[in-house]
C-alpha cells in the first residue's frame, strides 16, 4: 500500500516517511501542493498525509484540485494550528482523520490503519 505525504517541512516528511515504511507501507513525499498535483497518481496511492498550511496553496487547496480531477482518496490532514475552526474545515473537505502536530509514531499509524483498514 502507497502512502503520500505533503507537507513543506522536510523534518516531518522523513519522520512519518521513516515510520510508516518501517511497518511496511511504500512511502512517496512531496514539499509542496504544486509538486503533489504533478505526482499524485490515485491508482497508485491509498491514503494522502497532508499538511493543513503551506506556503503558496493550502491542504485544503490540494484537496478541492484532486476532487475538481476526479481523484477522490482517502485523506489525513495533519496541522500545528489546532483550532476549533482548522477542524472543522478538514471535516467540511471530506478528511477522513485529523492530526494536531505535533503526533506521536503511534498516533500516527492508529489513524493511517483506522483509514486503511
């Protein structure tokens, strides 16, 4: 199973890259929504880690273009901004999971297998 992973800061791609492909997923990473469109292929990816705020276009902007393209897969959005209001803006986009940074390996891959599974 392909995990893809967005998110513009490169400690956090390698931390959940490196946990997720010790349980034995296929990790692929992109640092930024512009380099995600152009890689995202949804025959290939069963779950997208995405980060709520990046520079330039947002999680969110991310998930409206794949939507606007017809790839609908399933979704964790994952941010350090943890208000009432980043939430439920993940949950009206159709994110299937919702991580506050910063998470643990464990809370990690709890939500990937509650989505996956």
């Amino acid at each position: 199973m392909k995990i893809f992973i967005v998110d513009d800061e490169g400690i956090v791609l390698e931390s959940c890259r490196r946990v997720l492909e010790s349980e034995g997923y296929e990790v692929a990473c992109a640092k930024s929504v512009d380099e995600a469109l152009i890689a995202i292929d949804p025959k290939e990816i069963v779950l997208l880690l995405i980060d709520i705020k990046m520079p330039f276009h947002d999680g969110i902007y991310l998930m409206n273009e794949l939507k606007k393209q017809g790839k609908m897969i399933p979704t964790i959005l994952m941010s350090g901004l943890n208000t009432p209001e980043i939430i439920a803006e993940a949950k009206k986009t159709g994110a299937c999971q919702f991580l506050a940074k910063p998470f643990t390996p464990d809370e990690l891959l709890k939500a990937v297998r509650q989505v996956t599974t």
